[in-house]
C-alpha cells in the first residue's frame, strides 16, 4: 500500500470515528509533509466523498541570518563587541568584524549612537556607550520560542532588516460528503474487450468524462500576422503564373543600383534626403562592375541609341552613397543586368518585401512598407502583353474588372497606373503602377534590342487592410499593432 493510501485510508476511517478530521493531525500522525496529505483531499473531494473547509493558518519564523542573530548576536552588537574601549582604526576594525558586522551592523550602531567614526588622516571608530542591550537578538530568541512580540519591532525585523518572515498556509477541516465511504472505489474510465467478453459491463458505473468547453490548456504555439498570410497568398499566385521569387535580403542599396540604373536623373526629387533615408556608416560603397557604370554614366550624360540622355554632369559619388532601398525596382536591376550577362533567356520574376521612404507617418503611410513587384523579360513585349498579365494577376485577386490611366515614370514608357472594381469595397480603387522598361535602362545592362520588359507594382499593405478591415495602417504594422490581433486574425481569404 502506498502513502497516499495509507492516508486516505487514516482520514476517512477518522471522519468515520469522530465525524471530523484534519490534515495537520493526519500530517503528523504518519509524519509526512502537510502537502502530501492536502493532495489526497483533493482527491477524496473531487470524488464528493469529503467536504473540506480552509483554515488560514500562519506563522513567523527566523531567516538564516536571523537564526545567526540569534546564536551569536545581531550584527549591531557584534560590530560594538568588536570596538575595544581606546577604539580601533577603521581599516582593522573592517577586518576584524568581518562581512555583515563590518557594513550593516556599523550602521545600525551609529544609528544607534553605540558607535561612531572619528574622522582623520587615520579614520578610527569609537564607542559612545560602554555598554548596550541587544534588544534585536532577545526578539529574534522570543519569535523563535513562539512568543508574541509587539506590531513595529515585527515589521522592522521582516519587512526591513529580513531577519525574519512570515509564513502562510492552509489546512482543511474534512467532513463527510455526499459520497462517503471508508473506501474510495475506483472507477474504469475505458470499456475493455475483457468487460465485453465477461459481461462485466452491465451495471458498471465508469468514470466521467470532463466535456467542459475551455476545460484543456491552450496549446503554446506561434501565430502568422495578417501581412504574412496576404504575402503567401501573393507568392502563391506568381507561382501558379510561372514566376520564380527574386533574392531581397538587401535592405541597404547602394545609390546607383536604386536609382541610376534606373535613369533616374541624380537632380531628381526622390534623390532628396526628405524622400529617402541616407546612411551614416557606411556612408558610401558601390559593387557594381566599372565597366557596367561608364554605360550608366554615358546614357546619363549624353543618351544612345535615339536617346539624347539627361545632358548633365553625372557624379559617381552621388551615386555611390549608401541608402535605405526606396523600392524592390532596385533588386529587379540587378536580375535584369545578370541575365544579360549570363546569356539571354525569358524570365517571369517577382519580389515581395520591405522599403522604405522618409514620409509623413499618417494613417495611410508609413516610412516602411512592403512592395509587390513583377517582371517579365521577353523578345517582342508589347503594352497588350502587360494589360492582358494584368487581367490575370488581378483576376487571382478576385478583381475582374480593370482599368488604366497614362502615368509617368523616370525608367517606364509608357507608363499605366491601374484601377480596378473591388467587391469588397463596392468602387473603384487604385490598386498599383505599370509600365515598359526605358530603353535606356535595358540598354546598358546588354540585354539585346528586340528585348522588352514589363512590370507593375503594389503595395501588400493596402489589400491587407482591405481584407481585414482595417483603416489606419499603424494598427496593421509598427509597435502600436496590438498583439491580440496577431493571436486571432482570421485565414487570408483572397
């Protein structure tokens, strides 16, 4: 027989005997820890077969160095014991009483006015008094007879010194329950093949089952924001196109890759420090291949090819300075430079992730955000080609209806901004940007005449609050985003 059973045999035999019974008598009789004995009444209480009432109970007890106060003095005293009546220099004085009598007992002695230093090329420490009465230790050695001592010396000794604490616990007057027998009959909690064969089921009474709804822990487990959802859902429509994922773990791009490549002019406003964040450190640093920047530099300066350029001085400086990438175009660039260097082929490529721009923080923007990009690459590209991928991009996306407007762009011609019909908002929206390569952006890469690229772009974070309902950006992204609403969003449902 266990010890658990053996206890439970003692207090329900006691209840039985004297119609009551307790856990500190139980816990003595089979001299085991007062806890052992409260987990069989829970127990013997789950099974209705006792009814159990809490009995607050408390105590003070010593701390270790209060027991040390005890057998050897408080540290006041011991730090007076070790004064001689002349009065001793302080560095001896240190040595001689020793951690805890050195520091807190010195204390507690000039506060006292037991002691004090006398100030000198030779500190010293003397008495005041010649002899003292530690009173500190004679309540210590009465809290440890179980002696009462008054409401201020108790607070000081726990509360402020820790020499001493209080204990709480709780003990239970057991009763007879509803259920009561001298022995708790354990119940099968599972119909076996045994009881079918033997028919040993038949009146058998089996344990209950707790069907309580919210009875079990919730599971620890990790939760997917509400961008993360919408960025899958757009990842997996690129690849039902045939798109391969672009490489964008670059979040500093050097000047050049985010804007010359792009022919865009270095005098353009976008290149100001109110539209894109410049890096302190580095400040400056460009990989691209020299041979590769004189072509920028010329199509910049003077055009080719039927272009007349921007007709300014280009800067390599400028463009080698360091920034925070202002758009995903910039990692497009560089896919589009590798695959004239490695010998044409068609491509299908897109890139979700995060840029950054030095805006007013407002309800609808931030200073970073998320960019969907696509790109496709071929021989003899034309505009219908772009409209009609559109239709099929925005298509997945659960919009059918589009339409489009010129626009303009330093590295697209021609350029199309697209709207489309939302059915969840019931009107019309702008739901991202469009165009043809410039010539002069493909040129210098080496990609061969007769090859066109087209592109369009969208921000993830719009649809995402469109989807979700939410109308103030900083509530979907940022540190204002409650955590709650990471917990519980809802599947992404394009």
């Amino acid at each position: 027989m266990s010890d658990a059973d053996a206890i439970e045999r003692d207090v329900l035999a006691a209840i039985a005997r004297d119609g009551i019974a307790d856990t500190a008598s139980a816990s003595a009789r089979h001299g085991v820890d007062h806890q052992a004995v409260v987990g069989v009444v829970k127990r013997l209480t789950a099974a209705n077969m006792v009814v159990a009432r809490a009995i607050e109970r408390s105590r003070t007890t010593l701390t270790a160095e209060g027991e040390r106060c005890v057998d050897e003095g408080s540290p006041e005293a011991r730090a007076f014991a070790c004064v001689p009546e002349e009065g001793i220099e302080l560095d001896a004085f240190r040595t001689r009483a020793g951690p805890g009598a050195a520091d807190v007992g010195f204390k507690q002695a000039m506060q006292r006015n037991w002691l004090a230093m006398v100030k000198g090329a030779t500190p010293r420490v003397e008495r005041r008094v010649e002899t003292i009465e530690d009173d500190v230790r004679e309540a210590l050695r009465a809290l440890r007879g179980g002696e009462t001592v008054d409401a201020k010396t108790l607070e000081t000794l726990t509360k402020k010194r820790k020499l001493a604490k209080e204990e709480r616990w709780k003990e239970y007057e057991l009763t007879k329950g509803a259920e009561f027998a001298l022995e708790r009959k354990v119940l099968p909690a599972d119909l076996t093949k045994e009881m079918m064969n033997e028919g040993s089921w038949r009146g058998q009474a089996f344990k209950a089952y707790n069907l309580v709804p919210g009875a079990g822990a919730q599971p620890a487990s990790g939760h997917v924001h509400p961008l993360l959802k919408v960025r899958q859902a757009f990842r997996e429509i690129f690849f039902s196109l045939g798109f391969s994922e672009m490489p964008t773990n670059n979040f500093v791009e050097s000047g050049f890759w985010n804007f010359d490549t792009l022919i865009q002019p270095q005098q353009h406003p976008a290149r100001d420090a109110h539209d894109t964040f410049f890096m302190k450190t580095p400040a400056t640093m460009n990989f691209a291949p020299e041979d590769y920047v004189e072509r920028v530099r010329k199509m910049h300066e003077t055009g080719g090819n039927g272009s007349i350029g921007h007709q300014y001085a280009w800067k390599r400086a400028e463009a080698d300075k360091n920034i925070l990438r202002t758009h995903t175009t910039a990692v497009s660039a560089r896919m589009l430079y590798d695959i004239a260097q490695t010998g044409f082929k068609p491509a299908r490529m897109f890139s979700i992730d995060r840029v950054f721009r030095n805006e007013a923080v407002d309800r609808t923007h931030l200073a970073e955000f998320h960019q969907v990009e696509g790109v496709i690459c071929d021989k003899d590209l034309t505009l219908g080609d772009l409209i009609g991928v559109l239709y099929q991009f925005f298509e997945r996306l659960g919009m059918t209806q589009l339409r489009f407007k010129p626009a303009f762009n330093p590295y697209t011609e021609p350029s199309m901004e697209i709207f489309a019909f939302h059915p969840m908002l019931d009107k019309w929206v702008e739901v991202g940007n469009s165009g043809m390569f410039r010539p002069e952006m493909l040129e210098p890469m080496g990609l061969p005449e007769d090859v066109n690229v087209i592109a369009w772009g969208l921000s993830l974070e719009r649809p995402t609050m469109i989807m979700y309902g939410i109308d103030n950006i900083r509530d979907l992204f940022g540190s204002k985003m409650q955590i709650t609403s990471v917990k519980n969003n809802p599947i992404c449902t394009i």
